[in-house]
C-alpha cells in the first residue's frame, strides 16, 4: 500500500483518490477497474449534496442529508496519508463538521487495518459529549458511527 506522508508532502486531490484506488485494487477492496472507481468518484462528487474537503492527504466525500436531516451526513474518507496523520485529519474533519452544524456522520469500511484509528478517535473523545461507534455489519463492511457533540472538537488533532 503506497502511502504520503502529508507532513513531507501534500499532494492534490485527484492524486489523492487515484492513489487510494489503486491501493484499494491492490488490497482486493476493489473489484472495479481504476477507470469505472474514478468515474464513479467524478459523478458523486458533482452531485448538489455533496461536500468533499481535504485535510492531509484524506479526502472526505460527504452528502448531507435534507430537510429533518439537514445536520447529518453520510459518506466516506479517501486516504493515502501515514496511520497516525490519518487520525489528525479526521479530528480536523470532525472539528469542520462542527463548525458546519453537522450533528451525525456516518461512513462505512471494509479494511479492518481501520479499526486501530477508529479506536484511537475513541479514546481522545472519551471525555467530551461526542460520541464515536463502530459497528459491523453481516456483510463483513464496518461502520463509523459519530454523534457531534457541543465540547469543541477543534485542537483534538
């Protein structure tokens, strides 16, 4: 798995999620071709309620809900940062989250190597009203599930 450290280098976006899908092929998370994943992440990300920021070298493609669910969000982080970078970047994702009123997020995963940082993100929100869940489902995927709280979550990173 071919990774960038962000602190060395931060690469673009597009780089970014070729990077993670070519990873994701290698891993065998992937069975479509690095062609038909990229399309894919092309027509998701120009759809009207998608929101997709970068923090590091992760980039989290996001979709808030409407009306009633107008503060939560479903979506998925893209990664080709170092283990403990990819922590940081999501506390700061949380913490934009927060800023942006979002109340509820939830992605899921198939790599178990994710586990350890989902662990990690519990631990350092153990003390403050945030709340972060991990689920697996019978079809062997995990999921993320996060309740922002009102404690900042800025500064956790």
């Amino acid at each position: 798995m071919q990774t960038v450290d962000s602190n060395k280098e931060e690469l673009d976006v597009p780089t970014i999620i070729t990077m993670a899908l070519h990873n994701m092929q290698e891993a065998g998370l992937n069975t479509t071709s690095l062609q038909a994943g990229l399309l894919s992440i092309v027509k998701e990300s120009s759809m009207p309620s998608v929101d997709m920021i970068q923090f590091g070298n992760t980039v989290f493609l996001s979709h808030r809900g409407k009306d009633k669910n107008k503060n939560k969000m479903v979506g998925r982080p893209i990664n080709v940062d170092t283990g403990r970078n990819y922590v940081r970047n999501i506390l700061k994702f949380g913490a934009h989250l927060q800023k942006e009123g979002i109340t509820h997020y939830s992605a899921t995963f198939t790599d178990e190597s994710l586990i350890p940082a989902v662990k990690i993100i519990q631990k350092k929100v153990v003390n403050l009203d945030s709340q972060v869940g991990l689920g697996k489902y019978e079809d062997g995927r995990y999921g993320i599930f996060i309740k922002i709280g009102e404690d900042s979550l800025e500064g956790l990173a």
